[in-house]
C-alpha cells in the first residue's frame, strides 16, 4: 500500500484479521479526537481569560501527527501503539506539572485514562495491565507531592483564575468522559457488524455444507458418508448376504444412434430418474449407473426387513413401468433383469471422484445373467429363488452357461404370488404395483 493510502485508511491491509482492523481504528480514531480537543482546550481556556502558552499543545500536535506520519511510511503497528499510548499518558501529567496542581491544572491528568483504556481496546486485557498501573503510579505520585507541597502552592499566584480551573474541572470530566464513550461505542458497534458478518458466513457455510453433504449422500449410502467424515481411512467392508441387481436396456446401441447426444442423455435421465425414486422408496442403495446398466444392492444396511423381496419388488416394478412408459414413446424400452445374492465386499476405491462399489462372485453372476436374459426378461440366480419361492411366480428353471462359471440354473422371475391369486386372469404386468 502506498503512505497516503496507509494514512487514509489507518493503516489497515487486506491481510489484517478483523480484530488487528479494528485495533487499529480505534487508535487512529482516539488520536484524532485528542488532536481536536487539544486545540479547543486552548482556544477554551483563552475565551475564559487566561493566556497560557501554546507550547504544550503545540508539541502535543506535533507528537501524534508525526506519530502518525511514521507509521502510515512504514506501518509497524506495534511501535505505533506503544508510543502512542506513551503519549496519551505522560503528556497529561507533564501539563498539570506546568501547571501548578489538581486544582489550578482541573484534573487534566484524568486524560492519561486514554493510555490503559486505549491499551485495553487495542492490545487486550493482559497488555493493558502495566499502562494501568503506570497511570495510578503517575496519579498517585502527583497526588503525594501536591499534599507535600500545598501550603507553598496555595500562597503561590495561580496561573488560572478559580471559575476558569471549576469550569475546566467540567470540560475535562465531561471530554474525556465523551472520547472514552466514542471509543468504547465505536468499538462495540464494529465487533457488532463483525459478529454478524462471522454470522451470515456461518450460515452460508452451514448451508454449503448440508448442500455437500447432500451430493455426498447422492453418492455414497449415509454410514459410509459419515464414516469418511469422522475418518480419512480406508474403507472395505465384508457383507454375509446381499442381493444385487443389475438393469440393462435392450438394444439401447442401435437405439441411441438415431438419437441426439441430447435425446440420448433426456432418455437415460428420465429412466434412472425413476429408478431411483423407485429404489429409494423400497430402501435399497443405488450403486451406479455402467452406461445403460443399472446396479442396485439390498442388504448393505440394517434397516430392511427383507432386502431380497425389496429387489425383487423393484425388479418387477422397473420392468412394468418401463415396458408401459416406453411403450408410449417414438422407441419403446424393455430392459433384461439379472438378480444375484450371496456374499460380497463393498468399499469406496480411490480418492478423487471414488465411488462405493461391490465385487465377488455373487456381483459377477449377477451381471452374467443378465445378460444371457431375453427382453423384459428378470433372472434369478438359485440363491435369490430359495429365498422368494413362496412369495413370488417363477417360469420353470433353465440352464445357462455362464463364461468362467460353467452352467447355472437359472429362474425367471414373473409376478408376486399373492397378486397373481387375487387375480388370476388378469396379466400380470396389470395386477403388479407400480
């Protein structure tokens, strides 16, 4: 900053805490408003007759411009504040001496308050200790030599008549008073704004903040969220039993390619859109989109009851309204359905752009039959059929050779059981919920 840009704005940088500003505009602040008073004290004193010499305030002028010219050019507070401070305290006392007493000087020493006040404000509690007990030393030292010395000081002619030193008795009090007063409302009104500007900006945070946490959760399931919150570590974790489900959409190459990149992606985001509504709303955990894949796991959290009957529902309920709003479109949509359960180990991999992801034997069954699964077409590994026989229609099992795996018997899911006795001859495709 250039010295007139230093002295135009006390010296304040944009680097300077809100704290060290404020610091610094009171002092700037309290030495402008002593520079005032010291020449209307003069001019005051004059107006009620007596014709003191100019020299104290004169040098008292000099001493805080010049203070203040020093450090706007190099713009070392600390020294600043320290001679600054040395000038509010000693300077009232050295008047008074010149003076005569307390009562021919008005008790103008109660303007070295300035130094511990000043000190408080722009130092601290701590650092303004010893600028007290300077300013008591220094009242109580004058104190003791004007009892020592009364007899020869009232006999002495006083500089200053009695109705001007009681009329300066209530300026001084009623001065310095006003400057503390300033100080200490101009302080408390800038911590004021400071608090609630910190206020605001705690507020814009939180709502950051919730906002991130949102799209954290948006990616991962919420204990794992928390988990890398509360710990930079990493994380793999081991799953008994979960059912995982893969979704693809038929023919969706040969459908894409009469499609702009914008139909293609209003297309994709308009079903996963409503996949997902649909697996939130069963409880399941969306893992990833692969393309025109769809993958969703049931089990990785204790708040179902049944995570197989969940995908199952979801599966039914993904084909149904697929096969009905993809039917109503220029290209209607079918998808192939693979559903796989049994053990698997789920963790976030990686540390930019990481997702939380599953692998083992049961993931890759899962997307092995999907693939070998006709159009609209829901296939289900043995271990998801044991578990889901009795509540929901499977077509007769059939056998598919799954590469690295060898032959899998394999059955298709078609409808819940309960549905279908309610209504037998309606299709199921009508009678299952949506």
């Amino acid at each position: 900053m250039s010295f007139i840009e230093r002295l135009r704005n006390a010296g304040i940088t944009p680097n300077d805490s809100e704290e060290l500003r404020l610091q610094k505009a009171l002092l700037v602040l309290a030495s402008g408003l002593v520079s005032v008073a010291a020449i209307g004290w003069l001019l005051i004193y004059w107006a009620l007759g007596p014709k003191l010499s100019t020299t104290l305030p004169f040098v008292l002028q000099v001493l805080v411009a010049a203070n203040l010219l020093i450090y706007a050019a190099s713009g070392n507070f600390a020294v600043f504040r320290f001679s600054q401070l040395a000038i509010f305290l000693f300077f009232p006392f050295i008047a008074q001496w010149a003076l005569g007493n307390f009562v021919t000087a008005s008790g103008v020493i109660l303007w070295g308050l300035l130094a511990p006040v000043g000190a408080l404000l722009c130092a601290g509690p701590r650092e303004s200790v010893p600028w007290f007990a300077a300013y008591v030393f220094l009242t109580l030292l004058t104190g003791t030599f004007d009892f020592l010395l009364a007899d020869y000081l009232v006999a002495a002619p006083s500089p200053v008549p009695l109705k001007a030193s009681m009329a300066f008795f209530t300026l001084n009090f009623a001065t310095i008073s006003t400057i503390v007063w300033l100080l200490m409302r101009f302080a408390i009104v800038e911590r004021q704004k400071a608090r609630g500007e910190l206020e605001d900006a705690h507020r814009q945070l939180h709502v950051e903040q919730e906002r991130s946490e949102r799209l954290l959760l948006n990616i991962l399931p919420h204990p794992v969220a928390q988990r890398l919150k509360d710990d930079d570590c990493t994380i793999a974790d081991g799953f008994a039993e979960v059912t995982v489900m893969f979704a693809d959409i038929v023919n969706f190459t040969e459908l894409a390619s009469d499609m702009t990149p914008q139909q293609v992606f209003g297309m994709l985001n308009r079903v996963f859109s409503q996949f997902d509504e649909m697996a939130e709303r069963l409880g399941l955990e969306k893992i990833k989109t692969i393309g025109d894949a769809y993958m969703v796991a049931g089990g990785l959290n204790t708040d179902l009851r049944d995570p197989c009957e969940a995908v199952a529902q979801l599966a039914l309920d993904m084909r149904d309204w697929l096969a009905g709003a993809g039917a109503r479109g220029a290209n209607p949509l079918r998808v192939r359905i693979g559903i796989g359960t049994g053990p698997v180990v789920a963790g976030v991999v990686g540390k930019k752009k990481f997702i939380y992801d599953l692998w083992g034997d049961t993931v890759n069954l899962a997307s092995r039959i999907t693939g070998e699964g006709a159009p609209g077409s829901i296939q289900c590994d043995a271990a998801t059929y044991d578990r889901l026989r009795n509540r929901f229609v499977f077509d007769p099992p059939h056998i598919v050779p799954i590469k690295g795996k060898g032959t899998v018997v394999v059955h298709r899911l078609s409808a819940r059981r309960d549905l279908v006795e309610i209504a037998p001859d309606l299709p199921q495709r009508v009678v299952s919920p949506a």
